[in-house]
C-alpha cells in the first residue's frame, strides 16, 4: 500500500519535472530569440558588405574605363601622327615621281627624235647602196668586157686558186711540222743512245761453231781413235760432238752444233790426252768430270753475269739456262754479252725516259733466254724464252717485252720498245756481230738491187755499212709525194727480202735544178 510518504515524494517529483520543463522552455525560447537577433545582424552585416564591394567595383570599372579610354586616345593620336607622316611621305614620292615623269617624258621625246634621225639615215643609206651597187654593176660589164670572162666563171676560177694556194699552204705547213718533228725526235733518239752506248763499253767474243784441240804429237791421234775406231766411237756416243781427224798436224777438230756439248767434249779429250790413258772406261770418267766442270761454269758464268748487271738473283733453274748463253753465239757474237749489253742499254735509255731502269734492265737481261734451249724445243727463241720467264714468276711486262722483241706479237709496254731498241743497237753496232766478207758484200748489192727495182729510181748507194740506202729518182717521174711512198715501199720491200742486223735506214733524194748562163 502506497505511503503518504511517497505520495508526497511522487507528487514532488512530479512537480520538479513540471518546472524543469517548462524552465527548459523558456530557456529555448531565450536562446532561439538570441538566434534569430544575431542572425538579422549577420545579414544586415552580409548586406552592408555586399553593398560596400558593389561600390568597390563600380569605383574600379570607371577607373578602368577611364584608363582604357586614355589608352584608346593616346593610341588614336600615335596612329593619327603615323599617318600624317605617310601623307607627307607619299606627297613627297609623288613629287618625286612627277618630276621623273617629267625626265622620262623628255627623254622619250628625245628617242622619238633619235628614231626619225635614224630613218632618215637609213634613207640615204639605202639611196647610196642602190647607187655603189648599180657602180658595181656597170664596173662588172666592164671587167667582163675587159676579161672576156662572165662573172661566175671569174668565181670559179678566183675559188679554185684560193683553193689551190690553200691546199700548197697545208702542204708546206704539214711538210714542215713532220720534218722539224722528226728532226727534234731523231735528235733525241740519238742523244739517249749514244749516251747508253758511251757508258756501256763491252767486249765480245767470236765463238765457232768448232773447237780444235792441240795434241803434243801426230801419234796422239792413233790413240784417240782407238783400236777399230772404238775410242772414238765411244767419245762420239757420249759427247754427242763428232772428232775429225785430218791431216792438220798435231791437232784435232771438235764439231758439233751444240756449243755446251763441243765444251764438255773439249775439257774431256784435253784430260785424256793430258793423261796419255785413251780407253772407253777412262774416257766414261773424263767426260763425267767434264760434264761437273761445265756444270759449274755454267752457273758461275750466270752470277758473274748477274752481278756485272746488278740485278737480285733469279730462280735457280733460271740460273742454269742463263748460264748456257755462254755458250751460245748469234751471228759470232756471244749471247750472254749480248744480253749483258741489252740490258744496261735498256736501263740507261729508261733512266732517261724516266720509267724504271731495274724492270727495264731484267726485261733486256732476259730477252734472248730462249737461245738456252731453242735447239731443243721447237719455236722461236722470244716466244720459248717467254714461256721460261712466265713459268718461272717473272712480271708480265718482261714476259711480253721478251716475246715482242722481234715484233710476234704486239708490245704492251715502253719497256718492250727499249728492249727492241737495245736489242738492235747491241746487235748492229759496228764489230758486234761477225759477218763474212761474201756475205756482207752480197747483203749490200742487194740493198741496191731492191732499190733500183722500183720505177724512177735512177741511182742507189749503200752506205754506212748497210744500215742505210741512198735512192737519188728522177724528179720528172717522181714528185715529192711519190718520193715519200716510195721511201716507204723500198723500206717495206727491203724488210721482206732480206735479213740484216739492226735497221736499214731509206734516204729518198729528190733533186732540182735549174741552170741559167749569164753572158
């Protein structure tokens, strides 16, 4: 059961939370209307200050307004002043302008006065013309009356002797350039060449084509030929060289084509007959130990050679062919010399031509190599001599300047033709190669001959021991041009028909005289 107590207690609680609530109350409605009044002030605030950055910016729009304005003005004044300025520019130009009008005006003027000046010259020019050209004509009748010629015949001919006088001039002048070339060219040549030949001096040799043998005493012979002829069989089968014995006293003959083989023979009978013992077994041995010392002449010959020219060495086998030129003779002159000769010739004259004077030098060492051994192989000495050079690593300068010496085939090179030149320099100089008396005097009257064969040709003479001809021709049948293709065909006819050293020099004279007697 409820107490009064606690009744009283609730009805207190009761009435407390009436008052709290209705002091809550009252204290919202406090705070609310203290809202509201600061919330009117932040937008009277806000308003005023909305107003105030109105009049902030109307204030700066008329000040930019105004600056843009001044700017606009001053702008305005420049451009105004700038186009003053032109005006007077382009017044000026326009001033300037009339008065070159002025100038051009005037001198058009002048040209137009010019113009009819010059019509008016070319008016009198034209009436003077006409009338030099009618004084012309009535001088032409006369000349034709005069000359009995009309005037295209007095053309004709007046053309044809300019044309002849022309074509004398070409002549003389072609004559003259040819002469003065050759004469400067032939001058040069022999100046090259008898520099080359004044500085190589050499000696040469004559070879035979046999060897006799001294013996001490006639019965020598018998023992050289042996009982039935077996020793000198015997000697024969191994030598290849054949002994004639005849009544020469106290000698024998060795022959034999081969000049190595009449070597070896030589040394071979010299030691049996040294040694007095002839039999087959001891002449086996002589020939053997022969044989060794040819053999080794031969190779020392090569280094001689090589070392007198001054060239590096060769490949041995080389070596051994060269050395055989030692051996081998050319119309009496001694191939190794030769070659010696040609080939200092050959570099002297590609010294003075300035190409190299040590390819030069080898290629005219070398030229005649072919002689080693052309007795044996078939060909000719250039062309087996070639096929060595090649075979054996040589350049192809020399290969072609060896094969092409004797023209078989084309030259590809300077070299080639100073080879050729040397060559016949070595071999046509005078006591270089043996010729016998018959035979050089048969050689000569056929020069002769063949020079007196062609038509008005009236004298021949071989002079200078056959390396040139004189033709003297009648000038009635041969003129001056007829003298020159008959130089030309003599030398050709000459190369055909007849062998010679070295070159045979054709000399065409045409003479003319004219004689008057004064009284």
């Amino acid at each position: 059961m409820w107490s009064g107590n606690m009744i009283g207690n609730i009805l207190f609680g009761i009435a407390g939370l009436i008052i709290g609530a209705i002091a809550s109350i009252f204290i919202y409605i406090s705070i609310l209307k203290r809202s509201k009044s600061t919330a009117g002030e932040i937008i009277e605030g806000a308003k005023k200050e909305a107003a105030d950055i109105i009049k902030e910016a109307k204030i700066e729009a008329k000040d930019e307004a105004y600056r843009i304005k001044q700017k606009a003005e001053e702008e305005y004044r420049a451009k105004l002043k700038e186009t003053r300025e032109l005006e007077k520019q382009l017044v000026k130009r326009e001033f300037e302008l009339d008065k070159k009008l002025e100038v051009a005006q005037r001198k058009l003027e002048d040209i137009e006065q010019k113009e009819k000046q010059i019509d008016q010259r070319e008016k009198r020019l034209t009436e003077e013309e006409k009338r030099i050209h009618e004084i012309i004509e009535m001088q032409n009748e006369k000349l034709e009356k005069i000359a009995g010629l009309s005037r295209n015949e007095a053309k004709e001919l007046l053309m044809n002797n300019l044309l002849e006088e022309a074509k004398r001039t070409v002549a003389n002048q072609v004559r003259e350039i040819k002469e003065r070339a050759i004469t400067d060219a032939n001058r040069e040549a022999r100046n090259i060449i008898i520099n080359a030949i004044q500085r190589s001096a050499a000696d040469h040799t004559a070879e035979t084509t046999v060897t006799v043998v001294n013996l001490p005493n006639d019965t020598m012979k018998g023992r050289i030929i042996g009982r039935e002829g077996r020793n000198i069989r015997h000697f024969e089968a191994l030598t290849g060289v054949e002994i004639i014995v005849d009544d020469t006293p106290e000698a024998v003959v060795l022959s034999g084509f081969d000049p190595i083989r009449r070597e070896i023979a030589r040394i071979a009978l010299e030691k049996l007959v040294q040694d007095g013992r002839i039999h087959p077994a001891r002449i086996e041995e002589a020939v053997e130990k022969a044989r060794e010392e040819v053999d080794e002449s031969i190779l020392h010959a090569a280094e001689e050679a090589i070392d007198e020219v001054g060239l590096p060495p060769f490949h041995p086998e080389m070596m051994k062919l060269i050395g055989r030129l030692k051996y081998r003779t050319s119309y009496g002159q001694n191939v190794l010399k030769h070659s010696i000769e040609v080939a200092w010739l050959s570099g002297l004259m590609a010294s003075e031509l300035r190409l190299n004077g040590e390819l030069a030098k080898r290629a005219g060492f070398l030229h005649d190599l072919g002689k080693a051994i052309d007795r044996n192989v078939t060909g000719t000495h250039a062309m087996i001599g070639a096929d060595l050079a090649k075979k054996y690593g040589e350049e192809q300068i020399i290969v072609n300047a060896i094969a092409s010496h004797h023209e078989e085939v084309e030259m590809e090179s300077p070299y080639a033709v100073l080879v050729q030149a040397a060559d016949a320099i070595s071999g046509s100089r005078r006591g270089a190669r043996g010729d016998t008396l018959e035979n050089y005097i048969q050689r000569l009257e056929k020069l002769e001959e063949i020079a007196k064969s062609f038509e008005g040709v009236s004298k021949t003479y071989a002079i200078q021991a056959g390396r040139e001809v004189r033709v003297i021709v009648e000038n009635e049948i041969v003129d001056d041009v007829g003298a020159d293709n008959l130089a030309e065909e003599i030398a050709s006819k000459i190369q055909r028909e007849l062998n010679y050293p070295g070159h045979v020099k054709v000399v065409v004279v045409r003479e003319h005289r004219s004689i008057s007697y004064a009284k």
